[in-house]
C-alpha cells in the first residue's frame, strides 16, 4: 500500500510493485519510493533473506538508488543487529 508521503504516481506504482514483490517472499518490509529512491525498513528473518530482497528491489526497473535499512533478526540470541 502506498504511503502518503509518496505522491508521484510513478513513485506510487513502484512502491506498490516493490511491496508485491517483496511479500511474496513471505516478509513485512516497509517500502517507501521518493523520486527512485528506495528505501527499505523492517526486519528480514537472516542475512540471506537481507540479501535476496536487497538484490529483487536493485532488478526492479525504476530503481534508482536503493537505501536498505533492514535489521536482521538473531535466531541465537532473539536481539536484532543491523548488517550491511
């Protein structure tokens, strides 16, 4: 769903393609697409599932520049760590 601080419909249309894409990987990411810029908040499951999502959003055209701040969830531990 488009956020209200995105309000270029081209912005609006990638966002919503990008989320679509994203869920179908099975995570809740929060996307929000400024003038090509994405940028990407939440929590992904691994450092792989960081990854795989980091390189589906750089293969989306329309895609600019990507800002990937996504956490990773510690199975181990239960505390969450910021990976590049």
């Amino acid at each position: 769903m488009p956020t209200e601080s995105t309000s270029n419909p081209k912005d609006v249309q990638l966002e919503s393609l990008i989320q679509g894409r994203i869920r179908q990987m099975g995570t809740n990411i929060h996307v929000l697409v400024k003038g090509g810029q994405v940028t990407l908040t939440g929590t992904a499951d691994d450092y792989k599932t960081k990854r795989e999502i980091d390189t589906l959003v750089k293969g989306i055209g329309g895609v600019d520049e990507l800002i990937n701040k996504l956490l990773v969830a510690s199975i181990t531990d239960g505390v969450y760590e910021n990976y590049p």
